[in-house]
C-alpha cells in the first residue's frame, strides 16, 4: 500500500507567530546610522568620492577612480549601485551621504531574503525567519552594513550563491539563475577570488553521494552557462577603456587580496580571524556548533555543503596576507543556517542562558548610552561627562528631539519584548536581535551628534579655516593666494572639498601656504616655513594637518 506523508516544511506555522514582527525588527535594524551624519573615517570619505567622480565621468565607464587613479578597494557594482541612489534619491528625498549609504543596506536586505529563503527551502517556512533573526543578531554585520563599505557586495554574492544551491532539487531554472547571479555579483566586486573559490564548492559537490542528483548537474551546467559571459564583461570594458588599468587589475588585484598573476601574496591569519569570529558572529557559531552536535552533518546535503563552504572560505582567510575582520561575512551564510537548523532542539537550559544573557549585556548596554546621553548633554555624571570631552572634544550640545523620540519609544518597546515566559531557542534569538537593535539604535541616535563631532573632519576643516585673516580670506576666495597639498594627501583634499570654502591646490609648488600631514610629536618645520595652525580629529595619534606660510 502507497502512502504519503507530507514534509516537514509544508506544516503551516501557528496561529501564533507573528511574521510582520520579524519585519518590523529588520526595518528598525536596518536605518540608524545611515541617516544623519557626516562621512566617517576611514573608509567612507574615499568611498564617497570615489562615486562622486564616478558620476562626473562619461557615461559607461567601468573604472572606480579616485582623483584620477583607479580605486580597486571600491567594488564597481557598490559604486555603480550607490551612484544609481543618488541619482535617483538625492536631494529631493536624501542628502548625498544617505543615498550612498542606500547602497549597503539594498545588497543587506538582499542578503537577508537569500538567507533566509535558504532556511526555509531546507528546514520549512519557520527557519526562514529564524536564520534572518540569527543573521541580525551578529554584531559583525552592523558597521559594514551601515557605513558606507564595499562589503555587502560579498555578503550578497555569497547568499545568492548559497540561496541558489539550496533550490537545486526542487526549482532547477531558479536555482541555475540564483547561482549565476552569485558568482556574477563577487565578481563585481573587483575580485575574481571567491567567484573561482564559490565556483569550484559548487563542482566539488558532485562528489558527495547527497548532491550526485540528475537535477544538480543540469543546475551546475545552467548556471556556468549562464555566469561566464556576464562575469567577462567587466574585464573586457576594463581592457577596451583602461588598457593601463585593466594591466594593473591583472597582475595585481584578479585574486585580491592576495593579489595577482604577477605574485599570489599569502600569510597566516587563523589566529586573527579565530579570534574575531567570536564575537563577529554570535551567536551563529554557539547555535550552528549546537546544530552540529545534534546531527550527522555529512548525512545531511545542507551539512555538506556548510561543511565544505566553512572549510574553503575559512582555509581562504587563514592564508589571507591582510586582516580584516569583514571579511569574516562570508562565513555567516553557513552559519546563520546551521544555527537554525536544530534551535527549537535546543535545550531549555541554554535557550534560558542565551536569553538571560542577552537581557544582561544589552539592558546594561541600553542603560549606559542614556546615562552616557545625560552626560554629554547635561554634565552628569560629572565624571563621565569628563571622558565625554575628553574623547569628543568638539561636541557641542545638541539634542534632536526626533531621535530623542524614537529611542524613548524603542526602549520600552525592547522592555516589553523580553517579558515573555516559555523561553524556548527561537524566542531567546528573538530578543538576542531584539537586544542588538535596541542598544545599535540608541548609539546611532542618542549619541549620534557626539560621535559625529569625533569621526567627522568637519571641525578641524573649519578649525584650520578660521585661521586667517579676512583679508586673506577674501584673496584666497579670489584665487589671488592658494593654498598648496601633496597629491597623494587624499584625506585632506576630500575633507576640504566636503566641508570647506578653501580650494586646495594639490602638487602646486608657488603658493604662499600650504597644509601638510604631519606626526603629532614632530615639532620642527621645514626651512622658510612657519606654522600658523595645526588640528586633528580627537585622540588621532599618528597624523594632523599642520597650515604652514611661507616666510618673506
């Protein structure tokens, strides 16, 4: 006698569960600190320029470029989807910085929808929202996400990657797509490194007995089919346009980081990488080593898989000649998967940890940043209030009462949350990302304007400013003085282009001042010069900018 029994993951949730929840969590994560603030150093004031120049470029080119010279840390898909922001969004609706920063958070919601529809391909329609609530619950994902960073590129590539192998067996034409897609956006990202590595996972798969299916190898095929003329377009525009460039990408950057075909640089970071993953990815790791004690990873096709991406990817980091703790997104697809697979298994012990835990650290956290607001803005704690100017010495009282608002709302909202009883795996991850949003979003609103004053060059742009005369100002307006920079001081040519009425005039050589980078313990200036002002942002500790004039 035939019968069926229907899967797991066609059961329907309870009447219960509340997914609109789950959204109202992503979109309170997703907007603090994308909105509101100044470019932040170090990477954002080049970025930004770099798509700014990009804009003012002859439409189709293919080369980020900064002040003439190529860029290769910005990914060209960021760029190109960053500049399509801004054309589209600023002024009307967002200032420049905001729709720049748009760009990040589109290839994170992205990222969330692969993962998460991964989970749900595997485990049921519940895991899918469970995987996304692990994902925001590693604080790792906040700053690459929120700042401006080519990063998410690479988060996106690989959850498509991992989203498209995921549909394989059930939706072969989808699951072609997805997986092309993946390898098309790392390779936009300036580096074709993990496009090969996530290529050759894909090929090394067909060796395990769980991926030897009919349906896998025509999705592998497909997807080859599909990927390999898209991702050579962008070398081929590259050599037609930037011939010189196109020789520099090769040779140096085609494996970025570890370089190119003139030299594979490698090193031993595994201790560094180790190290970071601990708090970069709680708790993915905790709940994904839980998972693996539960069951047969290698008996499982999605145990394969995480199994052989952990080990590539992660064998990649260890010989990485740089560090760089984002580069550590990549490992959290797997991660984020395996830590929801077995969490409704997981024992009331350690769900009731997990969630005393995250009640702790984040309500301590939570209470911190409004006894840190009342200092900033009040003086008390006296003493606090000291460590307040001491780190942002240029703040000035500035309360917004928008933002006041919002955290007043999310802080009882957060209280309310972490009321409930029955704390079981699924719902101690839920206040754990509950927890993270809540102390992220009173950072980047209650803090906000102090943090700015500390990270941005705006002060010392208008603290060198102030420096002259009204007389010289009115000549330099004029163009009747300059001021001169070294070509390669980008940090300060930038600066002075967002924030500044004073032109810089980069490699000149006549001028009657200049602005010059110098250490904070150097005291002596160069012969028939004479320092007239020098500023750094708070506790810079290996540069400022030291405005000199030349003596008659």
């Amino acid at each position: 006698m035939l019968t069926y029994t229907p899967p797991e993951h066609s059961t329907p949730p309870s009447a219960s569960e509340r997914p609109w929840l789950l959204l109202l969590l992503v979109f309170v994560w997703l907007w603090p600190g994308v909105f509101a603030h100044d470019l932040w150093a170090p990477q954002e004031p080049q970025l930004f320029s770099v798509v700014e120049q990009w804009r003012a470029q002859p439409d189709g080119s293919v080369l980020p470029t900064l002040f003439g010279e190529a860029h290769w840390p910005a990914a060209p898909l960021w760029v190109w989807l960053a500049a399509l922001c801004q054309s589209l969004l600023s002024p009307w609706l967002l200032d420049a910085y905001e729709a720049t920063r748009l760009a990040g958070v589109l290839l994170t919601v992205l990222a969330f929808c692969c993962v998460g529809g991964a989970a749900r391909e595997w485990f049921g329609r519940r895991h899918g929202r469970t995987a996304v609530l692990v994902l925001i619950g590693c604080p790792g994902l906040l700053m690459p996400v929120h700042l401006m960073s080519s990063m998410p590129v690479w988060l996106a590539g690989a959850a498509l990657v991992f989203y498209g192998l995921s549909l394989a067996r059930r939706r072969a034409m989808m699951a072609s797509l997805m997986l092309a897609a993946g390898w098309l956006v790392l390779s936009l990202s300036g580096s074709f490194l993990f496009t090969l590595l996530l290529m050759a996972l894909a090929i090394g798969l067909l060796c395990n007995r769980h991926w030897q299916f009919r349906r896998y190898r025509l999705v592998l095929a497909s997807a080859l089919l599909w990927a390999w003329p898209q991702i050579l377009v962008w070398p081929v525009l590259l050599y037609s346009q930037y011939p010189a460039a196109f020789d520099v990408w090769w040779q140096h950057q085609v494996w970025a980081p570890f370089g190119g075909f003139a030299g594979i640089k490698t090193g031993f970071a595994a201790g560094y990488y180790l190290e970071n993953l601990l708090w970069f990815a709680f708790p993915a790791w905790p709940l994904a080593m839980w998972t693996a004690s539960r069951t047969r990873l290698h008996d499982q096709p999605w145990g394969v898989l995480c199994l052989a991406w952990l080990g590539l990817v992660g064998t990649a980091l260890t010989l990485m000649p740089d560090r760089f703790q984002d580069w550590l997104l990549l490992l959290l697809p797997p991660l984020c998967l395996l830590g929801s697979a077995k969490l409704d298994a997981l024992r009331r012990g350690a769900a009731a940890f997990l969630n005393w835990f995250g009640i702790a650290t984040f309500g301590l956290l939570a209470v911190f940043v409004w006894v840190g607001f009342a200092a900033i803005n009040y003086g008390w704690p006296a003493k606090l209030a000291e460590r307040a100017v001491y780190f942002s010495p240029y703040y000035r009282t500035d309360i917004d009462y928008f933002p006041l608002l919002a955290a007043c709302l999310l802080t009882p909202l957060w209280l309310w949350a972490i009321t409930r009883k029955h704390i079981r795996g699924r719902q101690a991850v839920t206040n754990w990302a509950a927890g993270i949003t809540l102390v992220w979003a009173l950072l980047l609103t209650l803090f906000l304007p102090w943090l700015d004053a500390a990270k941005s060059q705006r002060p010392v742009v208008q603290q060198l400013q102030q420096t002259f005369e009204p007389d010289t100002v009115a000549a330099l307006q004029e163009h009747r003085q300059c001021v001169s920079v070294a070509t390669d001081n980008r940090a300060a040519r930038i600066a002075f282009a967002q924030y500044g009425w004073l032109k810089l005039d980069a490699g000149r050589s006549d001028c009657h001042y200049r602005l010059v980078s110098r250490h904070p313990r150097q005291t002596e200036i160069e012969a028939g010069w004479r320092e007239i002002a020098a500023a750094a942002r708070p506790r810079e500790k290996r540069e400022l900018w030291s405005l000199q004039q030349r003596l008659p």
